[in-house]
C-alpha cells in the first residue's frame, strides 16, 4: 500500500515538475507501464487534479493548483516487559521533498 502512494505521488511530481518525454518514457522513469501511470492520473483526476499533455513541449501540466500531501499511519502494536507499548508509524509523502535522482534530476 505504501508502495502504490508512493507511486502516485512520484507520478505527481512528474506532471508538477513538467518533465519531459512522451508518456512511455515518463512512465518508465518511474517504473511504471504507461498503462499504470494512466491508472495513477486518473486517481490524481478523482482528488480534483486537472491535467493536460502538452504536445509542443512534450509534458504533462496541471491546468489548476493542484496540490497533494499523502499521510499514511500504521499503529503496530510491540511487546515490551509482558505489556504492550503501541508505536505510531507515518509515511508521509509530501511533493515537494522527493527525492531526485542527483546524476540525471529524475526518479
């Protein structure tokens, strides 16, 4: 689970980045076939983003101010001393701090 959010928020960096490449390509740099990255801009579609690709400049763009913050919490319960001490776990995948490949500025 925490895989496919991170997934959509990478595919989300890509289109808020504008970088370029035909969608196969786009979709690769990330992993994914372009029939996935569809998938994932389709759910960035259902949160209320409004996207378009841009033939000219070969890239996807929002069309609003789309923003997206991804917060997952897990509360693994661990045995300490015969009791139990719960440890709340966050994911939190937030776009503007992914990471970057540091040789090519990509995934």
């Amino acid at each position: 689970m925490v895989q496919k959010y991170s997934q959509l928020t990478k595919a989300h960096q890509l289109i808020k980045k504008q970088i370029k490449g035909t969608p196969e390509e786009i979709a690769k740099r990330i992993d994914l076939s372009k029939s996935s990255f569809y998938n994932y801009m389709e759910e960035l579609k259902q949160l209320g983003a409004e996207i378009k690709y841009c033939r000219t400049c070969q890239c996807f763009k929002y069309t609003n101010n789309f923003k997206l913050k991804v917060t997952i919490e897990t509360n693994e319960m661990t045995k300490v001393f015969g009791g139990q001490q719960s440890n709340l776990q966050v994911f939190d995948f937030e776009l503007d701090k992914l990471f970057f490949d540091k040789k090519d500025g990509y995934f």
